[in-house]
C-alpha cells in the first residue's frame, strides 16, 4: 500500500507536483486554475454588490426628478430668446394697424349665447352658426328654456351646423349644468367652464374674453397653423402652444392678439395659397414664399372684405362696418 507520511497527504502531493509529466502534476494545476478561478467570481460578487448597493441612491432620484420636469413642460416652458420676442410683439403691433376693429366673428348679445355659439362653431364656420342661431335663440332664449326643449325640435334647427345631433347634446347639456350648478348663469372662470359638456380651454378662452373682459388666447386652426409659420412654436398640441405664446405677450394683449392672428388667417394667410405678395407683414415672415408672392395674382387670393365679400356676422360692430366691412347674409339668402 506504500509508506505514510505524517503529515497527512502533503508530502505526497509535494512529490506529485514535482513529478514531471505526471497526472498528478496536471491535478495540481488544475487545482491552481480552480482557486484562482473563486478568487476572480468573489470578486466579482462583491462588484455586483457594491453597485446594487449605490443604484437605489442614485438613479431613482435621477428618474423622480426627470418625471417631474417632463410633467411641468405642459405650463412651463424655455424662456423664449429676446430676439424672438420682439419680433412677435412687432407681428401683432403691424396686425393691429391693419385690422383695428378685430373682434370676435359670432354674434351674441349676452355670454349665453355666445358659449352656445362657440360650441357650435366647431367644425364649421363662424358665418354658418350666425345664420344659424337667430331661430336658436328666438325659440329658446335662456339656458332653462335650452335645457328643456324637445332634441328633435333642436337638431332639426342645427341641422345646417353640421355634427348636429351631437352638438344639440352638447347645447343643451351645458344648458341643463348651467341651471343645475350656476343658477343659469355662465360662470366667468376657467376651471368652471371646461367641466360643461362640450366646453374646452377654447370655447372657455372666446367666453372670458369676450364677454367678461378677461384676458385669454384662443388656438383654433388658423391659430395654430400661423404661429407655427412665423416659427413662435414648434408645438402642435392645442395646450403647449397656449403656454408658449402667452410667454412672448402680456397678459393683457392675449385676448387682442387671438383676434389679429385668426383674422389674418382667415383673409390672407390662408392654409393652403397663402397671399404672400399682398401680405403687410410679409418683411417680417420666415415663411415668406410658401403662398403666391405676385402682388396682383395674391390680390385674388384675398377673402371677405378685402375682397369685396361680407365678414362673418350678421350684425356686426359699427366700428367694422364704418371701415367698410360688410355684414354677413342671412341664412338662405342669395
């Protein structure tokens, strides 16, 4: 069976080791190999360890704070460069030169009807709901009388709106909320008015500053469409270029300059053949260019009155037409 050594089994893998070429020796690296192999995967575990550990204190905080700021971006955005500023306070000084008598293109004689008015106008014209209205309001003048009329009797009268079974529910839903919540009064706040039925920041905006006076922007698609042109936002949603528009402007030229703006929309700066080259703030436009730049075949571009054809209303305001606009035809007529 061999001798012993005293020492256990050390002399005999003393030996072994210095065997050459034996299988012994081959163990022995083998074992080598291994324990150098644990001492790396330790290291390694306690690495992981180590970095387990820091991950909780540092990128979570990272991740909260990025959220944070990504949900303020809706109301709060970059300070807009001076240069951009002054450009687009002079766009709306010129605007203001060219229509001075800008206002709102519904007719209305109290805030009830113009809320109705602007709910209905979605989708249509301002033109089609003035010829529209006059038989509304007749037969049902108050949010009570609204709020309990026949739906058939409604939508056979909003039928030319378009979208009419629809916006009879809207009508006359926030009818109904305005008597049951506000004692049939239209509330003159914002957070009130975008809880009636079919009421957005919109409609709320056209409400509070055109019948109580406060100052609001109004972003419909003319809006929207030349703000982006003159490169003021590069927002598309309704909301954000609210917020970024309102940056360059006190609040007190908000509710002015929404009249400027769709105003031109409207008669020069049209969606699709702008009328570049009869323009009057053409100098000042990045967009110069993208419409018909000929003055005498933009001239034939323009619409309403600088065209020689009526505004929008009916029964416009005087200061409208002692500049030679021209009230809109009834419904039916011509």
């Amino acid at each position: 069976m061999g001798e012993q050594d005293p020492g256990g089994g050390r002399k005999t893998a003393k030996a072994a080791k210095k065997a050459p070429g034996g299988t012994a020796s081959g163990g022995g690296k083998e074992a080598v190999k291994k324990a150098v192999s644990a001492k790396k995967a330790a290291a390694k575990k306690v690495t992981a360890k180590k970095a387990i550990a820091k991950k909780p204190v540092v990128a979570p905080a990272k991740a909260s704070v990025a959220a944070k700021g990504a949900s303020a971006v809706k109301t709060v955005g970059a300070k807009p460069s001076t240069a951009l500023v002054r450009r687009a306070r002079r766009i709306n000084r010129e605007l203001a030169e060219v229509y001075p008598y800008a206002h709102p293109e519904l007719d209305f004689d109290n805030s009830f009807q113009l809320l109705v008015a602007t709910v209905l106008s979605a989708q249509t014209t301002d033109l089609r709901v003035n010829q529209t209205t006059p038989a509304l309001f007749a037969k049902y003048p108050t949010p009570e009388d609204l709020a309990g009329a026949n739906p058939e009797e409604v939508e056979e009268i909003l039928r030319p709106c378009g979208f009419f079974r629809a916006k009879t529910r809207s009508v006359m839903g926030l009818s109904k909320a305005l008597v049951e919540n506000h004692g049939g009064e239209v509330p003159g706040r914002l957070e009130e008015l975008v809880k009636l039925p079919g009421v957005g920041r919109k409609t709320a905006f056209v409400v509070l500053g055109n019948a109580f006076g406060r100052p609001g922007i109004t972003v419909d698609t003319h809006f929207q469409r030349l703000v982006r042109r003159w490169q003021w936002t590069e927002q598309t949603d309704p909301d954000k270029i609210e917020a970024e528009i309102a940056a360059l402007f006190p609040k007190s030229d908000w509710t002015d300059l929404s009249h400027h703006v769709i105003w031109h929309g409207r008669r020069i700066c049209h969606a699709r053949k702008p009328a570049c080259g009869a323009c009057p703030i053409a100098p000042l436009c990045p967009a110069y260019g993208e419409g018909e730049t000929d003055p005498e075949k933009a001239k034939k571009l323009l619409k309403y009155e600088k065209g020689g054809f009526p505004g929008q209303r009916l029964k416009p305001p005087q200061a409208y037409l002692d500049a030679g606009g021209k009230p809109a035809p009834p419904l039916g007529a011509g």
